[in-house]
C-alpha cells in the first residue's frame, strides 16, 4: 500500500497532546489523518486532515469512524473495545489490537496478566468496591501502608493513592480497584518497545523519571537513567518479554522500579507513545512518535538510539490557578542553548494538568539536569 501523497488514511482515537505531535511526523510524511476526539478544543484538531467530534467509549461512533479509514491507533485507552473488535474482524488494520488493549486496558487484569506469565511485579489484591477494600482493611487483610490505584478511567496520577492512615480511604471512590504493596526502591525507570507487524522490534534506551511527590505525575524525564549498565540490560530484557507476551504493535511503554536489591518491577504498562518517551523528539534519532508511526504501517523501524543526552519537563497548571492559560516567562528559556519547548494547546489550566513539556539537550547529562531545574523553576503555567 502506499502509505505517502496518496489517498490512504490514518485514524487516530483521541485528539490530546500525544495525538498532536503524532501528527507531526504525519505531515512530514504526508499521509491523510482522520481525528476523533469529545472535545471540540481537541489539541490535535488544528493538525489533522479531517476532525470528528464524538464519545471514544460509545460504540457506534467508534465504529462509523473506524470504517472511514484504511488503519486505525489510538492515543489514549479508553476507547470501545467492541467497536474496535468488530472492525478488526471487518478487516481493518487496528493496532494495537483490541486484544492487546483488552489485557492492559483494566490495571487488575493488567497485573493479574503478570502473574500469569511469570512477569516480576510488587504483589496485589484486587477489589470490586471500595466497601470491599474496607471490610478487608479491618480484617487485616491487608496491611497499611499500601497503594490504591482505580482498575479503570485513571490518568496522569488521577487514580492513584498512597494509604499511609486509615483516614486515607475516606475521600476513595466506590470503585473496583487494588491495593498494592509498598515497593522500596532506588528509581523508578521506563523502557518502551516499539513492533512492526512483520516481527522487527527495538527498544530505546531506559529512562529514569523523577516524580512530584503530591501530584504523582512525573516531573523530570532522564535519558540515560543513570544506574548501572547491567541494570538497564535487564531492564530492556524484561521489557522486551513483557512486549512479547503481549504482542503488541506500535509502541508499548514499560514502567518499571528499580528495587533496593536490585531486582526489576514491573509497574504498569501503555500501548501507545507516552510522556516517558517525549525526550526523544529531540534527543533521539528516531522519535517515539515516528517510531509508531513507521510500526503501524509495517515499515522499517527507525534508529533508536540517542544522539545526545536529554531531559524533559513536564508543564503542569500551577496549584491555585484555573482559567484561560498563560505561560509565564517563557520567552526567557527560549533563549537557553538545547532547550525547546512544546505547548500542546489546552486553551484552560488547572492545578496540575498537563499543558506542555520542555526538552534539554546537552553533551553533559548533570548540565542538562541542572538546567531543567532552572527551567522548571522559571515557568510558571498559570492563569489569567
């Protein structure tokens, strides 16, 4: 098929920031793109060819969207597994597959997925109701401290709570979830693995991410994670597994710790580009998202190494700010050597949403910390 300057076209479920700069690459291809997202501020909706306003979960949209394009991905996972099965038995090119999504898609099957196929992972139980979670609380079935995490709707640390007090469960929603049991560890570390159809799969190098610690969103990403180098070799094997386990195509982002001991836990996983990966726009032969492009429609996947070292940092909406965004001095970093920022284009901030994220680059990993702090501490994402 010819994918380029032809009358092939890529759909894309959800329209945010990730979707935006995928559609980067598919300019510079220039391959036809087919948008549907809810909103009608969608990030993406400035960069596509054609832009549908409609519900990811509800399946006749899902659907008739999908039955108007030649292959079909998604950027984000909550979409409607049964549309996309159909279509897929239909004929049409969906990837990831619908069952691959199917295994990630819930965080209790996900984990319960680990189990199964021997997968390192920090032990669990699952719950069908937050009242079930109590009832076992004080059983003593489980013990506090532990990690509550929603199974399903959770995102950019929305979802996830540390129970450090019984007093903690009381703002929980009634939800299925699980509880996990406190990992000690030295970092907290991402692979992703990128597969094309035909079998061909690299990784790129790990990351290491550093977190805020309220918010539980990531604050720096760190490529290369400095740790050892046996243990990013077992790293990227362990990722590796987990992607041939699941045998997916396209990208798969693995979330991994890095224990006290050494030893390699799998935290969770993505089927798609993800924020751990963004670095690579800059730092990176080959970026996630061109990486996922060139898996989806089975061509040769491209260098995956680092040109250079890099770090990202998040742009979230500063707490006590909410309303029409503004980027506050952020002209002064635009005149910093290596330093490049991405604005995704959400008109309105709020504490702690991800608005943008900016890439250092530099032959000296400490200088580009050290300037991704003078950055972070430079913008200020506020409102009017």
């Amino acid at each position: 098929m010819n994918y380029f300057s032809s009358d092939f076209k890529l759909g894309i479920l959800g329209g945010g920031q990730l979707g935006k700069m995928l559609l980067f690459d598919t300019r510079k291809f220039d391959i036809q793109t087919y948008v549907l997202d809810p909103s009608d501020e969608a990030p993406s909706k400035i960069a596509c060819n054609k832009f549908f306003k409609g519900d990811l979960m509800d399946y006749e949209t899902v659907y008739n969207f999908g039955k108007q394009v030649d292959v079909l991905t998604f950027e984000i996972e909550l979409v409607n597994l049964e549309a996309l099965t159909q279509l897929e038995n239909e004929g049409l090119k969906v990837y990831p597959s619908p069952k691959t999504l199917k295994g990630i898609q819930n965080k209790g099957i996900q984990k319960d997925f680990y189990i199964k196929n021997n997968i390192p992972t920090a032990a669990y139980l699952r719950f069908d109701s937050h009242d079930h979670l109590q009832k076992s609380v004080g059983n003593s079935e489980i013990t506090i401290p532990f990690v509550w995490k929603c199974t399903e709707f959770g995102y950019d640390g929305n979802g996830v709570k540390v129970i450090r007090q019984i007093s903690d469960l009381d703002d929980l929603p009634n939800v299925e979830c699980i509880a996990e049991t406190m990992v000690p560890f030295k970092n907290e570390l991402a692979v992703i693995v990128c597969r094309n159809p035909s079998g061909e799969i690299k990784t790129y190098p790990v990351v290491e991410m550093e977190f805020h610690p309220e918010a539980n969103q990531v604050e720096y990403v760190i490529c290369p994670a400095r740790i050892d180098e046996k243990i990013a070799e077992k790293a990227r094997a362990i990722a590796l597994n987990v992607s041939e386990k699941f045998n997916h195509v396209g990208l798969l982002a693995v979330e991994m710790f890095q224990t006290n001991e050494d030893e390699i836990l799998v935290n969770e996983v993505a089927p798609r580009p993800h924020n751990s990966g963004h670095y690579s726009i800059e730092a990176s032969y080959t970026s996630q998202f061109e990486n996922h492009l060139r898996a989806i429609l089975d061509l040769p996947l491209g260098n995956t190494d680092s040109k250079v070292a890099g770090v990202m940092v998040n742009l979230v909406g500063a707490e006590g700010f909410s309303g029409d965004v503004v980027y506050e001095n952020i002209e002064t970093i635009l005149g910093w050597n290596g330093v490049t920022p991405h604005i995704y284009g959400k008109k309105q901030t709020r504490p702690f949403r991800k608005m943008g994220h900016v890439t250092i680059v530099n032959e000296d990993m400490g200088e580009a910390r050290k300037i991704a702090e003078q950055v972070k501490n430079t913008i200020k994402v506020i409102s009017e």
